[in-house]
C-alpha cells in the first residue's frame, strides 16, 4: 500500500520497542523490496531478528540464511511456529529445534525443523480484521478489477493434494491440502461485503476446487449475495464436476477459473507429474464444456520445457503455440496466460534432475536474486537455462503479443471496445497467417494504450 515502505518501517521501529520484523517473501516484486528492506533494517538496528516467510525463502532458504541479515524461516504455516520463535526470541534463547516449520542456521550448517501436518482452518483464530482496520482502512485493499470495483483478495485454503513438478508449492506442502469449511468461508466474505463494501472475490488458494461437495456448498451459501468471483483450480478435477455444479457455480458468481493447462503434449504432461488423468485431449473437452456453462477458463501454457536436444525444443514451442490456437478455436472466451518453464527445486521429479545434467544453477548470493536478468527469471518471463537460445524466447514473446492483439484480455478493464476491436485488425493478418516475428506495431500500440496482458497476480 506503500509506493516507498521503508521509511514509514523505520519511523515505526524508531517510536517502538520492536524485537523482530516478519516479511512475507514472494518471488519476483516482492522480493526486490524484502532484500533491500531486509538488509538497511539490519545495519540500522543489528539486534531486531528478521524472519522471512513465503515461497521463495522455503525454496531458497541458503542464499537467505547465508546473507548475514535474515535469522529465520517459517517453512509453510506460520500460525504455530511464529508465536513459539517469537516467544524464544522475546527471551533471547536460540533454543529453537523444537518449533515445527522453522529453517534456521547454526553454526553456518542450515537446519530444518520437523514439519507440521497443515492445521485445520476452521480450529484457527478468526481473522482481526477490526485492529487491521484500526491501522489501515481495510477497504483500501479492496481493489477495482475486471470481476468488480472492490475486490476481496481471500485465502480458503492452504497446499495442493497434488505434486507437479515446476510448482514452488510442492516442496513445502508435499501433496498436503486443507480448508476452511463452506461456513466459514461464508462468514468472512459476508462480513468484508457488510463491513467493508467487497464486491467480487479472488480465492488465491493454490487450489480452491479441490472438494466438489465445499464448492457446492459455498456456492449455494453465497448464490443470493450478487457476489462475483474467481479461482484456482485444475483441469482434471473441475472436469469431474457434475454439470449440476457447475451450473450453481455460475449461478452463485463464478465468472472465471484459473487453470494450469501446461501443454497439449501428453508425455511432457507425465513428466511434469501433473497427475490425475489431464491430456490434450481432456484439455480441449473442458474449454468447450465451460463454455457452456458461460465460466471464463483462464488457462496457463508453460512453453520451454526441456525436452531433448535444441531442435526438438524448438519444435515442441512450435507445437505448444499450434495447441494454443487451438483452444482459442474451440473456446475463443479462454483466456491464455503464457510462461517460460523455470526450473523449481523438487528433488526427485524428473524435469528437476534433466534441469540439474543441464549445469543450472540457481544464484547463491541473495542479492543476485533482484538484478533485472534473475527478476524476470523469477516472473517466468526470460529463465536463464541453457536449452532455451534467445531466439526461442523472442518466438514465444512475439507469438504472446500477436495473441494478445488478436485476442485482448476481457481482465484489462481499462481497454474500450473500439481500442480491443482496432487492436484486433491490426493483429488479424499476423495471427492468422503465423506471422508471429517483429511485431513492433502491436507492441507499440500496446504500449500507448498501456494494455495489460493477462496474467495471475502475484505469481
């Protein structure tokens, strides 16, 4: 909420007597201020503690420990573990073996705590929205989006029951999933909607629609509150929905579905340990059966991957982008979101090991981590691995802006009609001829019209 955050953290630390600071570090944005913050909070005040939370420092916990100016790592939930570190640092002990979730170092030798089983959501303490209000108008975190003018960012649930293989969610929940109940969720949507003016909802669960039968339930609690939202999901569990849920979905508000679609090659699918039963083939099905239920499938293509020598990379791009225009044919409402494969450290998955005989490596300076070349590494834009030359990353960038002209994203709520369809004949011949190279034009008119291209927020 802060264009400049540090100064108002310093001013902070400075009127109380503060004993740690907790950041939540994402990849990418939010780990290029983590750093910087990190590191002027340490030098100005060397015996606050900092401790990092979040993706990125779980699975990347020795660049962090090793930088001299962050001492912990909550390793997954926090709601048991943080209370108990801040206990023990409130008493100075350095005794800390004993808290679940924790990474930490000793004597320059990185430890990890045993790992808690991911707690039941419904058991936990309710959120206080009141005190953040108190601090912060909680409705200024309510943003203005393509479902609605304040839209409420809301967590149901924590992990993934499943293990694929470029996830960064996989190494820290291991196939682990719980949520909070169909009530429970009610009750926080209706009071943020009551309290606070929240119009649409955003689950940024890693996968909300895991229970068909808490989908349904929650879908039926909220069909009457005109209530529009969206979420994240997979293919292969949404498509075995019956048609009588989906139909209460959309009726209750559900306007689009996130969804990793990855790739129409069924043997990359395999490798990628997507597990279920998700093909091509069930990739197709499912953007013509949303259609008919009027849901928005916004569906993720991770282009790149390594699959054998330079020209069978090349090719599979080739047949990766075919597959794409396929779906839009099918279903022309989907939306295409478009990522680079970048390695994620799951030992023991097949893509992680072909990535490591390839001589990848990952920075081990954290600082490394936020220079422009690794930033977009992080936004799986521009990864830096060896079977990806450059001209095949401008294919996909070039091919992603053609698409993006012929096709613009409904979520960019800011693009009139008469800029989408001129757009779209400008884009037309390129599209449809597969003229993807150099083109300069719809970037530059992308660029005046600052056109914002699909994709999922805070990734």
């Amino acid at each position: 909420m802060e264009k400049d955050p540090l100064p108002k953290i310093l001013q902070y630390i400075q009127e109380h007597d503060i004993i740690c600071l907790g950041i939540t570090v994402m990849p990418g944005p939010q780990l290029k201020q983590a750093i910087p913050i990190s590191k002027k909070i340490k030098e100005s005040f060397p015996d606050i503690q900092i401790v990092w939370g979040g993706y990125f420092p779980s699975n990347q916990p020795r660049p962090v420990l090793h930088s001299g100016y962050i001492d912990y790592i909550i390793n997954g939930p926090g709601d048991i573990c943080f209370p108990a570190l801040l206990e023990k640092i409130e008493k100075k002990d350095k005794n800390v073996e004993s808290i679940p979730n924790l990474i930490y170092k000793k004597e320059e030798e990185i430890k990890f705590t045993t790992k808690d089983a991911i707690y039941d959501q419904d058991t936990l303490p309710t959120f206080p929205y009141k005190k953040l209000n108190s601090f912060y108008p909680i409705s200024r975190y309510l943003g203005k989006t393509y479902l609605g003018s304040k839209t409420i960012a809301y967590h149901s649930s924590f992990g993934c029951p499943f293990t694929c293989s470029f996830c960064a969610v996989v190494p820290i929940y291991n196939a682990r999933w719980k949520g909070k109940s169909a009530q429970s969720i009610y009750k926080d949507i209706l009071l943020l909607k009551n309290e606070y003016g929240g119009t649409a909802i955003e689950f940024h669960d890693n996968n909300f629609f895991v229970s068909e039968k808490r989908t349904v339930e929650f879908s039926n609690l909220i069909k009457n509150d005109n209530m529009i939202w969206w979420g994240e999901g997979r293919i292969d569990t949404i498509d075995k929905y019956k048609d009588a849920s989906l139909k209460i979905m959309r009726e209750a508000g559900c306007k689009m579905i996130f969804l990793g679609a990855e790739t129409g090659n069924d043997e990359i699918l395999k490798k990628m340990d997507k597990g279920g039963t998700q093909s091509g083939e069930q990739i197709r099905r499912f953007a013509a059966r949303m259609a008919e239920f009027d849901i928005i499938p916004e569906m993720s293509f991770v282009l790149g991957t390594p699959v054998g020598d330079e020209k069978q990379v090349n090719r599979q791009i080739d047949e990766d982008i075919k597959f794409i225009k396929e779906i839009k044919s099918i279903n022309p409402n989907t939306e295409i979101i478009i990522y680079v494969y970048s390695p994620v450290p799951v030992e023991g998955s097949e893509l992680y090991e072909k990535v490591k005989s390839t001589g990848f490596l990952f920075p081990e300076k954290l600082e490394d981590w936020i220079n422009d070349t690794w930033s977009n590494f992080d936004l799986r834009k521009n990864p830096l691995t060896p079977w990806l030359k450059p001209y095949m990353i401008d294919k996909i960038k070039n091919f992603e802006t053609v698409l993006n002209g012929y096709y613009p994203t409904v979520s960019d709520i800011r693009l009139g009609k008469l800029k989408r369809q001129s757009m779209k004949f400008i884009s037309s011949a390129r599209y449809k001829l597969g003229a993807y190279a150099a083109p300069y034009e719809i970037k530059a008119l992308q660029k005046i019209w600052k056109y914002r291209q699909p994709e999922i927020e805070g990734f």
